[in-house]
C-alpha cells in the first residue's frame, strides 16, 4: 500500500507526510491480519480502521472542535473523535472499527482486536523514528502473541507519557488497569 493510493473519505484531511504513515499502519495491520489467517469481515476492520484513523489528523483545531464540540480533550487528540464521527455520520457502523478510530491516540479498555491492533500497529508503525529495534521486534511479535505485544505498548506507551508529565487520560488510565 502506498500514500498515493490511499482511499480516505472525501472529507479526510492529511498531508503527504500523513497519507505516509497511514500507508504504514495500514501494511503493518495487514501483515498482522494476513500472519494470523484472519476472516475476511475482521481484516476489512483492521483495514478500514488503520486507512481512517488519521483522516483528520491535519485538520485546524477549530475544524475538529466544530465536529466533536463537547470534548474538552487537548487538540492533538481530537483528530480520532471528529473521524469516528464523521465515518458514523457517513454511515459507517462497525462498532470495533469506530471505537479503534476514536481511541486510537489515548487507548480505552473497551478496544477489542481491532482497537488493539490499531493502538499498536499507530506506534509501532517503521517510520517513527524512536527505538526502532525495539519497537520492530515488538512488531515481530504480534501476529504469534497479540494479547503479550499488546500490554507492552501499553506498558510502553504509558511510561513515556509519565514520564513527559503529561496528564493521562482517564481512559489511558483505565486501559493501563486492564492490561496489567
């Protein structure tokens, strides 16, 4: 999959650079489902959900907030919300491939595989420049041990964030609980 061929709804709005990366999450969560011998119906999930979890990230703060007006969520993570709202508002109505995009940036312990697979494959994702070895020998990982590869990027992705001292979501703090 490339950027160039990305099929995003008309409504999308990224950037090369991000089409670039939403090709990137798209492969890694395609290999995954291909490796773990996937119906057809879930990887068109996985699918689906890694090609329109970043549909808005280039959005204007004002354009998100106009789509998800009562989130009171720091900007740099409405982009998942206003996406999951628009795809419903389009007609989309697989709860799991809602629910991966909505969360996506901040996790949810109501993710179910797909949710899962898309929380990991946005970070894991080759492109991304920090700890590359061990992010893609996580990524090895997933298609035999997703539940194990799973609870490491929690893990993962919890401890940078307290670390930088950011406030945790709510919902990152419940899904850290439910993994653990």
């Amino acid at each position: 999959m490339t950027a160039d061929h990305l099929a995003l709804p008309a409504w999308g709005i990224a950037s090369p650079r991000r089409r670039a990366h939403i090709a990137r999450v798209a492969t890694l969560a395609d290999a995954w489902a291909g490796a773990m011998g996937l119906d057809a119906a879930e990887r068109e999930a996985w699918r689906d959900a890694a090609l329109w979890h970043d549909a808005l990230r280039d959005a204007s703060e004002a354009e998100l907030r106009a789509i998800v007006p009562d989130l009171d969520w720091p900007a740099s993570v409405l982009h998942g919300p206003a996406a999951a709202v628009r795809l419903a508002a389009d007609g989309e109505e697989r709860a799991s491939v809602l629910d991966a995009i909505r969360w996506h940036t901040v996790g949810t312990p109501i993710f179910d595989r797909t949710g899962r697979v898309l929380y990991m494959a946005d970070y894991l994702e080759p492109g991304r420049a920090f700890e590359r070895e061990w992010r893609a020998e996580v990524a090895a990982r997933v298609a035999d041990d997703l539940e194990g590869a799973f609870r490491e990027v929690v893990r993962h992705r919890l401890a940078a964030k307290i670390e930088s001292g950011e406030r945790l979501h709510p919902e990152t703090a419940a899904l850290w609980e439910s993994v653990r």
